[in-house]
C-alpha cells in the first residue's frame, strides 16, 4: 500500500485530472514533473501523459476498469491513436469504446469497479454499449438526489465510498451491484462530497488532494481497503 496527499495545478482536485485502475494510470501531460515523479512512486503500474480534445481533464472526461475504456466523442483522432498504442503495450484485449452521447463527462456519469458499473440515468440509452465495453453488468442508477454516481462516489474492488446524502438502501444496493465488501459514506478536502474530484486510486494505492482531513484519510483509505 502507498498513499499520498497531493495537488495538481495547485488545487486539490486531484481525480479531476487522473484516471488509474488496476493495469495503468493516464495524467495530463502538463503536470509538474515533480509531481509526477511522486505519483510514479506511489503507482507502479505503468502512467500515460494523455489529453482529451487538448483538455487535462481526464478523470473527468474517462472511467475504465481493467477490461475496458470508454471515451467522449470529442477526442482527436490523433489522441485516440495515442491512447491505443499505450494500451496495446499494457494488454491488447482492453476494449476502447468512444461514445457520442451529449452528456461526455463519463467520469462524472459512471461509477464502476471490475466487477460492476452504475452508470447515471443521463446514459440509459448507452447501458448496454458500456456493458459491452466494461464487461461487466450496468444497470442505471441515480442516488443522492443526484445524476452523477461517478462524481459522488469512488470505487476499487474493496470497496466504495460514497456522498453523505446516500440512504442505507443506496449503500446495499451499491454493494451488490460492484460486488464488494464495505460501502459509507464520506467526503474530501474538507467536506467536498463530490468524493472522485478529491481521490485517484486503485486497490492498492491512492493519491489523496492536500487539503484532506484525517478522519477522511482514515474513512476513505478504510473503505477502499489501502
């Protein structure tokens, strides 16, 4: 395990710009390397500079898991073709779906794990095109008084922790749908809800925005079991 408080572009929203799961990480290339060279210590899976339509946004705008990527429509050819040859060196059989739906921050719309996905009810129509390229059983979700699981919620295969809004019935069902073992509740950097802007991480390490109280290392490093 190895965890790390953090800032990137001097703001503590972190997620906002970092995508890792369990096989490799992508960060825009514009980060300090400095910073960057902490973050290689901290993930020894393999990490990727990448921008989305020249964005660095790319917790934002992308959600994976092991067995698949999915991307907003308004990604260049060029970064594509980029994306695929950094894939191909990680694991060739990793689907790279691009999809054309208006509401693209995909981040933000999807919570998933390699076991299971919520996608937001923006993206019904997309349900079985995510199945497809996540490999995984989706179904549509909204919690929280809100459309956007992937923002108010992180998960890793041990677990998921969610917006403080989410009822006992939110929580049983989250957990059976991403199979894991402890879902709560929690917030970052200070009392932000919007739990995936403030972390990055995998099932084994994270990265953690800088202004993260300790009761909320302690919550969320527990849950996600790091």
């Amino acid at each position: 395990m190895s965890i790390l408080k953090s800032q990137i572009f001097g703001g503590n929203t972190v997620g906002v710009y970092l995508e890792v799961n369990n096989l490799y990480g992508l960060y825009p290339p514009t980060i300090l390397q400095s910073s960057l060279n902490e973050f290689k210590k901290v993930f020894t899976e393999p990490l990727f500079p990448l921008t989305i339509n020249n964005s660095p946004l790319i917790g934002v705008y992308l959600t994976s898991n092991k067995n698949g990527i999915i991307i907003p429509h308004i990604v260049r050819d060029d970064e594509l073709e980029i994306l695929k040859t950094y894939l191909k060196k990680v694991d060739q059989s990793i689907n790279i779906g691009v999809l054309d739906s208006i509401d693209n921050a995909y981040g933000n719309l999807i919570l998933c794990n390699d076991k299971g996905a919520i996608i937001s009810s923006f993206l019904k129509d997309y349900r079985s095109k995510i199945e497809e390229i996540l490999n995984v059983e989706t179904l549509v979700y909204d919690f929280a008084d809100l459309n956007l699981p992937g923002s108010i919620s992180l998960a890793n295969n041990n677990g998921c922790v969610v917006h403080p809004l989410s009822t006992d019935a939110d929580v049983k069902y989250i957990k059976s749908i991403l199979k894991v073992d402890e879902v709560d509740v929690s917030t970052v950097n200070r009392g932000i809800p919007y739990i995936s802007s403030g972390v990055a991480a995998n099932d084994k390490n994270g990265i953690f925005g800088y202004a993260c109280t300790g009761p909320e290392m302690m919550r969320l490093t527990e849950v996600l079991g790091l």
